[in-house]
C-alpha cells in the first residue's frame, strides 16, 4: 500500500511542477487560464518533449477539472513537464529540489477530498455586550482604514517584486569549431534560496535548457551544429543575462536530423559541398550518416564566418529547390537564416495548407505561424524558386519568386553578419547564393 506521506510529498513536487510551467508558459496565474491556453501548452509541450498530453489532462493535472481527489498524472506525462521546465526527467526534478515540505495530516482524521476545505472548530462566542452606536463618519474611517491595510498586504504578497539580483552570465570559450563544448559560469546568484519561489534557468539556445543547482557556478553545454547561439540566464522566465556562443566552419558543411531523435544529430561529410559540381546531397549519402530516409529528417546547409558585412543593411539572393514529394515529406519546406551578433533573421517557406508550422523572425519581431496569418509563406519551390531578403537600416523586405510578400521594421540591430543556414525537409537543392553589403559592396566568402 503506498504510503501517505510519501503520495503527498509527491503532490507537493507535482504542485510544484506546475508553477514552475505556467512561468515558463508566460501565465503564472494558472485560475485565468481558458480553453486556449490548455490547447496551446499542449501543442508546446509536443512541440519540446515529443510526448502529447491532451487538453483534459491538463486541466485536471492544473485543477481546472475538478476530482474528488489530487489527479496524479502517469509518468510520462510527469517526465514530459519536467523535461519541459529543463529537467532530464521526473527523478531528476524530484532531486533536485530537496526543500519541497512533505504536507503530513492527523491520521486520526477522516482523510479530505482534495479540493474540499478544511474549516476549523467554530469558536466559542463571547456574551454580547451593549455598546454605544457609532457614527457614520467613525465606521467610513474604520472602514477605510481596513481597506487600505489589506490593500497593502495584498500589494507586498503578489505584486511586490522579488529582491534584485546582480546576476552575469559569462562563456570562457565562446569562440570553437563544430562540435564544441562551451563552459559558462554563474555569478551574482545566492548560494542558497528557496526553489519554491526563485527557479534560475540557463537557456543555451539550441532549443536545450537545464535548471541551475543551489551551489553550482560552472556549467558545461554541448553543441553540435554550427552556427551563433546566445545563452540565456533567466530568474523566473525574466532574462537577466547573455551570452554568445559561435561555431565557425570552413566553408559549407550539411548536417542531417530526424524528426523525433533529439538526441544526435548526423554529420554528413563531402569534400566541395555547394560547389559548382555539388549543389546538394543525395538519400543515399544522407543514408550513410545514419539517417533513417524512410522516415522524416532534415539536412542543415551551414557555412558560418567572420563576413564583415552589416546584418542591418544587405541583401540576400537564393535560387533553390525544395524537397520532391517523399517518404516522410509532406510539407517540402525550407528555412533561411542569417546569423547575426546578437540576435537572428529567419523565415520559413512550405507547400500551401503546411503555413501553420511556419516561423518568422527579424531580430526582436517573431510571428509564428500557428498565432498568425503566414499563407504569403506557402509556396511549392519543388520544381525551382527563388527567395530574396532585403534589409536596408533595420527596414525588411521579403520576396518569394520575385514578389514582395511581406515587410517590417525592427529596433535591435544585428551587427554584422556571422553566416548563412538553409535546411530543407528531405532532399533540396540550392543552385545559388548571393549575400552582400548594400552599403560597402562587400560580398559573402560563401556566395557561388
């Protein structure tokens, strides 16, 4: 028989867990959650751990549904929202938060439904005395005086914020080649707090994150695919620092994915790639890597450098193909970015009717494609199109086969360049690429 103790210290973690996604979701007042907000983090929590939790489920993990007794969800399920507030797994975020309090009730109370209140004994009444009636004017100041006290109480317990903290986040080697294990360290964090209020987290943004341990300063992340990341150090999801990390190539390198494996990621090594004679890879090299083409992957074209050209003010032509129709290729899409220093251009192109997956981001302007109206991003290039980016002083222009689709500013400047990605779902092709400064002429080492 399981031990009560030990189940209620489990809802503690469980309660605990839950805080800490409705931050990390961007809501922590769970009780005004709709419908949506369950939709959405559902498809988030997909989208991070691969594992579907159904909107229903997660309303009564949150308690919108409401059980005669504490819904305890399956392990997966718990493994999942562990995973996604940057813990490897349900254990690992039991242990790591060893100050959780274990409730213990009287056992020789009749045990309560979980959502039934406890009242206390009614107390005994005093005998009445007479008292002398007071005035309007002393009740509106009693009253008045009441008011403002829990006004004030109420203010200090939710709104009041938490103590600052002077936290840095620092790489010792941000610079490295593909692969590259960069050491970050910690400073500015107590030694000690209470993980049921303070949750620090470093997000190392290639879509990996871990929680920081009471203690620890030093951190250690891998990376495998190159490109210009920015670490970030966050307080209870606010971001309190940044750090880059760049890993350069040699020219133009082809990385493979599968869908669902995020665990590895599949190399694919040929001498000359994106060359006048090698303008793409074939299924059976991308089979000799270790991918699975039967199923759904990705190929990553890369080439990151020093290009001194301003990542505010350039120009960028592709003429490419998309992925023909395939085993695992549904939407034959593909994804253009431009590194920058501090931040990143992207945009997505897929079939008509696959929009719903698409992304754009211009610096600090993102516009996901299942939160907004993307379809100018459907576009079939499986038989040949060309994509065009123009940013002139922070001013965006996007063209797909030679017409304007889309435009915007924005206010973070990216410096400069630091390199080209282009990934295609299954087999593409890039015929050409041409990136250069509007403003100096100068033009990308990778161009051909």
């Amino acid at each position: 028989m399981e031990n009560g103790q030990a189940r209620a210290s489990s809802l503690d973690h469980l309660d605990h867990c839950c805080r800490l996604v409705s931050e990390m979701y961007g809501k922590s007042d769970i009780g005004s959650w709709t419908n949506s907000d369950y939709v959405r983090l559902g498809y988030i929590l997909y989208k991070k751990t691969n594992v579907q939790i159904s909107p229903n489920t997660l309303k009564r993990i949150f308690g919108k549904i409401k059980t005669d007794v504490r819904y305890y969800p399956q392990k997966a399920t718990r493994d999942a929202l562990a995973g996604y507030v940057g813990y490897g797994d349900w254990e690992k975020f039991v242990s790591a938060a060893p100050r959780h309090a274990v409730v213990t009730k009287d056992p020789v109370r009749t045990a309560q439904p979980y959502f039934e209140a406890i009242l206390p004994d009614e107390p005994k009444l005093a005998p009445v005395r007479k008292r002398r009636k007071m005035g309007p004017a002393y009740v509106g100041l009693m009253l008045a005086a009441v008011i403002a006290a829990v006004a004030f109480a109420g203010y200090e317990l939710f709104f009041s914020p938490s103590a600052p903290v002077n936290a840095a986040l620092f790489c010792q080697n941000p610079v490295g080649e593909n692969p590259h294990s960069a050491a970050f360290v910690v400073r500015g964090i107590p030694e000690s707090y209470d993980v049921n209020k303070e949750h620090y987290t470093i997000d190392f943004g290639d879509g990996r994150r871990i929680s920081l341990i009471e203690g620890d300063s030093l951190y250690s992340h891998y990376y495998e695919v190159p490109g210009r990341y920015s670490a970030i150090l966050k307080r209870n999801g606010v971001t309190l620092d940044t750090a880059s990390v760049y890993l350069k190539t040699n020219g133009w390198t082809a990385t493979a994915k599968m869908m669902y494996d995020t665990t590895r990621v599949y190399p694919i090594d040929i001498q000359n790639l994106l060359t006048r004679d090698k303008k793409s890879v074939s299924a059976l090299e991308v089979s000799r890597a270790g991918i699975d083409t039967n199923r759904t992957f990705f190929v990553d074209f890369i080439n990151t450098q020093l290009t001194h050209i301003d990542a505010d003010n350039f120009e960028l032509f592709i003429k490419l193909n998309t992925s023909a129709p395939r085993a695992g290729v549904r939407c034959s899409q593909v994804r253009v970015t431009v590194f920058g220093e501090s931040s990143k251009h992207v945009f997505d192109v897929m079939k008509p009717g696959c929009t719903h997956w698409t992304n754009l981001q211009f610096s600090e302007v993102t516009k996901p494609g299942e939160l907004n109206q993307l379809n100018f991003l459907g576009v079939d290039l499986h038989t040949g199109g060309t994509v065009t980016l123009k940013v002139v002083d922070k001013h965006v222009r996007l063209f797909i086969n030679a017409k304007e689709v889309f435009e915007t500013n924005y206010k973070k400047p990216l410096k400069q360049v630091y390199g080209l990605g282009i990934s295609f779902s299954g087999i593409g092709a890039i015929d050409s690429v041409m990136l250069k400064d509007v403003k100096t002429g100068k033009s990308f080492a990778g161009n051909f």
